[in-house]
C-alpha cells in the first residue's frame, strides 16, 4: 500500500532578496514498511523535504504540488488537523538527541506526556506503555530509565529515547534528520539495527535522511539523491550505488573513502553548490561535473528511466555508454 | 624522529570532584613526512592526547620531546620559538578564527611574533591563501564570510605561516560538508607531502583514516590499544576492539548489510574496569582479561598490540 | 570607531536615536558658542536679583543678580566636557583592571574581584560623597570620586567578556603561534570587548552626569561662582518660589541625561542586531 504519495513539490522560500526556490518538482513515493533514504548535501532539499512533509515550514514559504499522506491531502490543509498528523501518524528524530529532550524533565514524564495528550491514556497505562517503548529501543533497565533525567545517558542512549518518543503514538511515518551523524560508528551501529527492526517488526516506514552513503547502503530499501533543491538520482539502493547513472552521485561514491583500498588522495568533486535561489534552468551540477557540455545549463534535462525503480536527471552520452 | 611521547598520562579533576585519567601512559612517535592516524570512539581520549601534545592540556607525567626540546605546557609567556614549529588544527574552524579581526591580520600573527615586518608577513599570508585554494582577497575579509570548509583551509594556512614541521590535526573535518572532508583531507595529506611535515590525524572517521595515514593508532580508554602500520592493522585488526571499530563501518556497496554492533558503552571514567579496560564488551574474553592488565607488545615488525589473544597466539 | 552601514532599517535611524543624538549636537554646538549666544556675561551680577523671566532675561535673574539663561549655556562648557572626561576615565581604570583579573585568574583575580565587590555593595553617592568630602570640595576631586565609584561596572564586563573569550580556540591558537600575552589581549581580546565597553560607557555616561552634578548639589563639587549645573540647581533650592533658577538648569541636565541613555541603547542595537530586531518587530 502507498502511504506517501509526493507528485510535483515545489518550495519557496521568503529570503531578503525576495522567494527563493527550496524544492524543485520533488517526486517520491514510498510504501508502508519500507524504508527511503534521501541523501545530499547541505542545502540539497533533504531537510527542506521532511518538513515540507511535517508542515513545518517557515512563515510565508509558498508550496505547490501534491502531497498525499495515507489518502490526504497535506498541501493546504488547517493547521490544526496537521498538528493532530504531525503528532500522531508522522514522528520525527534529529540529529542532536539534546534539541529534542528537556534537560531538567525526567525521561519518563517527557515519554508519557505525548501518550497521555495524544492517545488519552490514563498516567499508568501511559508509564506501562513506556517501559515497552525503553525495552524495545534497548535502554538497560528501563523501570529505572524512567526517573533519570537526559544528562545521565550517553550520546547514543538519548538518541534512542528520542526515538522511543517518536514511536510513542504508534506512527505510520518516521522521518529521521541525519539521526546517526553525531555519533561514533560503533554507536551508529546499533541505531541502525534498531531502525530495521522496527521496519521488520512493526512495519514502520521510514525516511532516513543522511549524506553518508554507508548508511544509505546498509540500512534503506529505496535511495532518493537530491543536489541543490532537485532530484538528480533515485532507485534501489542496490542498484543505484553498484550502478549511479548521475555524475553526481558518481561523484560522491567516488568521493568516499574506500575502507579496503589503500592510501591514496580522495577523490574530492571541486567546487560549490549554487546558492538558494540560483539553480539554473538546466543541470544545477553542471559548473562541477567532469562530462559538462554547454547544453547542461542552458535547457530542461529530461528524466531518464532506466526500470520501474531506476531513473536520473542526466542526458549526456558518455554515461549511457558505460554502465 | 621528530616527534616522540614517552609514557603520557593525563589527569584532571570534573566538575563534581572526580579525578579522571584521561590519557593513561601513551607512548607514541611521528618521523617526518609520515601521517598518523589516531582512532578512537569520543570520550577515549585521543583528542586530549593532541591537546597535551600542543602543551594546551598540562601531561601529569610523561615527557613529550619535539626535536631537540621538550614541550612544556602553554604558561603566561610567549610560547618558546622552537616548539612553534609544532602546530594544531582546531575541529571547529567556527571557534578557531576570532570573527572580529580581519582574515589577513589573524594570518600575520606568527610571523609578526617571530619579527617579520608587516608588509613580508602579508605576501608570505597571501601566498599561502592562494596555495590552500583561496584567493589573496580573503585577507580584507573576515571570516563569516567563508563556508566551514574554506575556513577550515584559512586555518591550514595559519598554521603553515610559521613553517611548522609537525601538525596536530584533531578531528579537522568532522564539521564539515562530504565534499568538503574530502578536499581538506587531500589538502592536509598534499602539504605534507610538500612541506616534509609530520602529520598527526585525530578523527573517528575511520575510512578518512583508513585512506590518507601511514600508521594508525586504535585507543581505547586514555590507552593505545592497537598500533601499527595502517594498511597491516585495517587488513588484518588483531584488538577485538579494532576489530569490532572496522566492522562498524557501513559500507557503501549496495549490498544491504547492516554493520556489526558493539554492545556496551565506554565504561564510567571514575570506575574504570579491572584488567582490561576493554573487557566488559570484548566477545573473546578470557578469565585472564578481568584480573590482569594487557601491555602493548609488538606481534610483528609492523603491528603492537595489547591482547592477550594475541600474545597466547605468538607462544603458540 | 565603529564602523557600521547606516542603511534604511539601521538603530541610528530610530526615532530615539535620532533625538538623542540631535540633543547632544545642540548641547555640543551650544558648550563651543556659549559666548556668542549668551546673551550676558554668566559671572556679571546685576542689581536685579531674583527677578522672574521676562524679555531681558528670559530665564530670569539669581539671587546675586546674574542672568540664569547665560549660566546655562555657559554651564555645558563645564558639565559636558567633566561628563565625558570622567567617563573616559573610568572606562579606562575599569578596562584595564578587568582585563588583568580575567586574563590573569587566580588570586589576582579574586583580590581584584573583592575590591569591586566592596565598592558596588555601596551606595553610589554615599562613597561619591565620602571620597568628594575627604578629599575637600572641588570640581577636580569630585570627578576622581565619581571615577572610583563608576569603574567596578566597567571591570566586571571586561573580566566576563575576557574569560568567556581567553578559551576559545581562537586564542589558544594565536597562543601557539607564540603570541605573548600583552599581544593577545590588545589583538585578539580588544576587538571582541570594545564594542560592549562603548555601550557601557554611554549608558553610564548619563549616571556619571548625575553624580557629579549630584555631588556639585551637595557642595562637594562645583563651587560658587562656577555656572555648573548641579551647584545651580542647588543654589536654586535656597529659594523654593523662584522656580526658575533651579528648573532651567534641571531640565539642561534632564535633557543631556536622557540623550546618553538614548545614545547607549541605539548604539547597543547597533552592535547587537538580534536582540534590537526582536525588541523591533
């Protein structure tokens, strides 16, 4: 079953030099119990796009487009029925555990809050219910992890209370904002297991938004790689990393350390994205790509799908050739 | 040898009164031209180590001499001219620039200590704007005018003012943008090869380190645990702890598997475990891992570690 | 000193910056020509004394005879220049210690510490007044007083803006580069406590007006038959039905008061966009 159905998105933001565009005909779709992954670098779109979807856009941005979430309408609709969405059926983690947990409230009255508002729970039925959620997101001893207040758990501790409360109201739809970059790998280890075993157990779907292609790599079934406010590339996540068709997404692949090469220079893409509001009618990657042809810039690159999963915004010969 | 560490500990007190070993007996060394990698998830110390390198966070014992000198921690006095040579690239390229002066005057500054005239210093800044990838322009501007990445190369070329011969590096792209970590790191790894320095590369990247050092240094707890040639250690991690660190890593090949999770936390500083350090989360613990303490022991010419697996498998 | 874009949204276009500033120029432009606008000698004594406001003397005549408007003017040769003087003056004692205490630490700091501890814990005019009556009533003695109440504030914001700034990475770095310490503080640490210093400096300058003229009141400052403000209200207050010789100079010292204080505040929205912005919108 579809449960997020994006066609067409556009974003505009208000900047002192007037509306700028954020996000530039964003098309996506994902089903339930799948997990999509969305990666690019800053000022890609991909935080732009979780919240677009979460309603939580700046005063004054314009949107246009479809935005359709379990059968509704999300473009347009009353805040207050959003707040009741966002609340509900879409949860969001962020980066930093710390911006999402008050320091001086206890762990358990931050969870049971949320259950007793939203679901209308009664205190104890809320405090039962929290204890399930620590146990599923492995927090040692909950019954205890209750009283403790954020300070006294360690980085990747607070990250997975952040995502017990996300889970607190039985989501559809989790958006998680680069949920494992601060952390040390061992760490992130572990919250990637854990987001898969919520997928596997309880059908949760996902949007996982990082620039680190490992994770896309080990944990997403589906890989969407945006670069200044666009889609460049998206597919499968397997084929789409043993086979990029986008100069881009070569780029950042080739980019990255290899983990059992040897020592070399990395391969850096030169350059800088465009500025908001500048992307330029045709490739916003074209200053930067070693395949730059003067058409790039100038016209609409059309969409190139390879299969049913597999498409790309490139049209130049040398990639078609070699695959 | 242009660096060497000789039994560095270091010591201080929190905040509620704890003491804490931070770094516990490291000994380590860096010739010239060569790049050492130190890895280690946070909390283990190895950026307190850089610190006490520098001389910014006094060692409780040990020595650390730099060419012919021993470093001695930063007092109210200007820091000795010989050990200027030893310089340090800060994490956040946020804090380590003062937004208020001008890129240029922030740039003269060793050289003006070392007593260059202004209009010299300002040709030689210029110079090495242009050689990190920046224009001369930068130095009429300040610094919030620059993105993360140039002004972490604003900070490179800072440090090379002074014509340093080791370079601490601690976590120098941590803060920054994909396409950024991997242009500064080939900076970082160009200059030394250009300048003959002695690079020392603190991050918990361990791909970035996989890929741009020479040796690699695994610690654990305030103590080296695994040291040796990188290609050796990255091919064949002998340290569970290195083992498990390698395993962690997501690899970007398309082939859906998830990395190995290490179980545990780094254990509480005030109450380090008993032999050790690692035992609490280690899958091959032996009886012998929670009574006595491993040393360091070289198991071949290029790898030391401190496991007693690996000395067992030696006597073997 | 500050270099800052005057554009259409800027502090200095605000109604009261634009006030206050416009009522310093006057006072300014007045304290340069009091000799040609006044229009009597401000020492001359007539025989009309006590006489109310009328054509001839349209802030009337004291009680020794001589013409209110004239001493006045002539009074903002004496109050300005004294204001600003003790201003500097306690901007620099103040820096200077604060500086020490926060970059030094330790039992410099804490001594250093105690000492304006002490001197907040009182009452401002009262040690105003001590130090003006030990020393005798003087104009000169009566700034030195207002100057060693006035520096504390000055070396509590230098010493936390200097501590919060002496960790950063930025001057640990210039530290490495073997920067001394002399240098460190007037390089890196000057330009990151300046800005703040200003606004003190100009809020305070209204209260260290005050104080002066508070201390001329008393008769520890200025003393007859100098045209200051503060002596003239005082010598108004001998004669409670002749309003007018203690209102005029009132209201010249209200007016310059207020024009500091408008003054500090724009010049602190000017330094610190973010919080004048909020407090705008």
């Amino acid at each position: 079953m579809t449960l997020l159905e994006v066609k067409n998105l556009n974003v505009e933001l208000l900047t002192k030099g007037g509306y700028a565009r954020a996000l530039d005909g964003i098309n996506l779709s994902l089903e339930s119990g799948e997990i999509l992954g969305i990666a690019g670098e800053s000022g890609s779109g991909k935080t732009m796009t979780a919240l677009t979807l979460l309603g939580l856009l700046p005063n004054h941005s314009k949107i246009s487009g479809s935005l359709k979430f379990s059968g509704t309408e999300l473009v347009g609709i009353d805040q207050k029925r959003m707040r009741d969405i966002r609340g509900r059926e879409i949860s969001m983690v962020f980066q930093d555990p710390m911006t999402s947990l008050h320091p001086m409230l206890s762990i358990g009255t931050q969870l049971t809050e949320h259950m007793i508002t939203h679901l209308g729970l009664s205190k104890n039925e809320a405090r039962e219910k929290a204890i399930d959620l620590l146990t599923e997101v492995r927090i040692p001893d909950p019954q205890r992890s209750l009283d403790a207040v954020p300070s006294q758990f360690s980085g990747g501790m607070r990250q997975r209370i952040c995502i017990a409360m996300a889970l607190a109201c039985d989501p559809k739809l989790l958006l998680a904002d680069e949920p494992t970059t601060a952390l040390d790998v061992t760490v992130q280890a572990g919250i990637l297991n854990l987001f898969r075993r919520l997928r596997d157990k309880h059908g949760l779907s996902i949007i996982f938004i990082t620039h680190d292609l490992g994770v896309m790599s080990s944990l997403t079934d589906r890989l969407l790689v945006m670069y200044a406010g666009r889609e460049v590339e998206s597919g499968k996540t397997s084929t789409l990393l043993q086979n990029p068709r986008h100069p881009y997404t070569r780029g950042i692949l080739d980019s990255l350390p290899d983990i059992s090469g040897s020592k070399k220079k990395l391969k850096a893409i030169m350059g800088f994205p465009p500025e908001l509001g500048k992307q330029p009618l045709g490739c916003a990657f074209h200053n930067r790509c070693p395949f730059n042809t003067p058409q790039c810039e100038s016209h609409v690159i059309p969409l190139t799908t390879l299969d049913s999963h597999h498409r790309f915004y490139c049209d130049i010969d040398p990639l078609k050739g070699d695959s | 040898m242009i660096l060497e560490v000789k039994n560095l500990s270091v010591t201080y007190r929190r905040q509620d009164g704890a003491h804490i070993t931070a770094v516990n007996s490291v000994d380590l060394s860096l010739d010239r031209g060569e790049v050492l990698g130190l890895v280690g998830e946070s909390g283990c110390g190895k950026s307190t180590l850089g610190k006490a390198i520098m001389g910014i966070v006094p060692a409780a014992s040990g020595t650390i001499s730099f060419k012919d000198n021993f470093v001695e921690p930063l007092g109210r006095g200007s820091r000795p001219e010989p050990l200027r040579a030893l310089q340090l690239i800060f994490q956040d390229p946020y804090s380590s620039l003062n937004p208020r002066r001008k890129i240029g005057d922030q740039l003269i500054d060793g050289l003006i200590n070392q007593g260059e005239n202004e209009k010299s210093a300002r040709q030689y800044s210029a110079q090495l704007l242009e050689r990190v990838g920046l224009s001369a322009s930068a130095l009429e501007k300040y610094t919030h005018q620059f993105s993360g990445g140039q002004r972490q190369r604003i900070a490179i070329a800072r440090a090379l003012s002074v014509k340093p011969e080791v370079i601490i590096a601690d976590e120098p792209i941590s803060a920054l943008d994909a396409s950024a970590q991997a242009q500064v790191s080939n900076l970082l790894l160009e200059l030394t090869k250009e300048f003959n320095l002695g690079l020392i590369f603190i991050s918990h990247d361990l791909s970035v380190v996989r890929q741009i050092t020479d040796r690699t240094a695994v610690m654990y707890f305030g103590e080296i645990v695994e040291i040796g040639d990188t290609d050796v250690i990255w091919n064949s991690p002998v340290h569970p702890y290195t083992k498990a660190l390698i395993e962690a890593v997501p690899k970007p090949d398309g082939k859906g598997s998830l990395p190995v999770e290490l179980s545990g936390d780094v254990p509480d500083p005030r109450f380090p475990p008993t032999g050790c350090r690692f035992n609490p989360r280690c899958k091959f613990r032996i009886d012998k891992c929670t009574s006595e303490a491993p040393q360091l022991f070289s198991i071949n010419k290029s790898q030391t570690v401190s496991c007693f697996l690996s000395s067992t498998s030696k006597n073997d | 000193m500050i270099k800052q874009k005057i554009s259409n949204n800027s502090p200095w276009r605000q109604p009261l910056a634009i006030v206050g500033v416009s009522i310093l120029f006057i006072w300014l432009f007045i304290a340069i020509f009091a000799s040609v606008i006044a229009p009597h000698d401000p020492l001359f004594q007539e025989s009309d004394i006590l006489m109310p406001p009328s054509s001839l003397h349209p802030f009337g005549t004291d009680e020794v005879g001589r013409d209110v408007l004239s001493r006045v003017l002539y009074g903002a040769r004496i109050t300005l220049p004294l204001s600003l003087l003790l201003v500097v003056l306690s901007m620099i004692v103040g820096t200077v210690i604060g500086a020490i205490a926060g970059y030094f630490g330790g039992w410099i700091d804490a001594v250093i510490m105690r000492i304006t501890d002490m001197v907040l814990a009182f009452p401002g005019i009262i040690l105003a007044m001590a130090v003006a009556a030990a020393l005798g009533p003087q104009l000169r003695n009566a700034v030195f007083a207002v100057v060693l109440v006035a520096w504390p504030t000055y070396a509590r914001l230098v010493r936390g803006l200097i501590l919060n700034a002496k960790k950063s990475d930025y001057v640990i770095a210039s530290r490495l580069l073997g920067s001394s310490t002399f240098r460190t503080l007037l390089v890196d640490l000057r330009p990151n406590i300046s800005g703040p210093v200003f606004v003190l400096a100009a809020l305070e300058a209204g209260n260290g007006m005050l104080l002066l003229s508070g201390l001329s009141f008393l008769g520890l400052g200025a003393q007859p038959p100098s045209a200051e403000w503060g002596a003239m209200v005082s010598a108004g207050s001998n004669n409670f039905d002749r309003w007018w010789i203690a209102v005029f100079p009132g209201i010249a010292i209200l007016t310059a008061v207020l024009a500091f204080n408008f003054l500090g505040d724009t010049l602190r929205d000017a330094l610190d966009p973010r919080t004048a912005k909020a407090l705008r919108d």
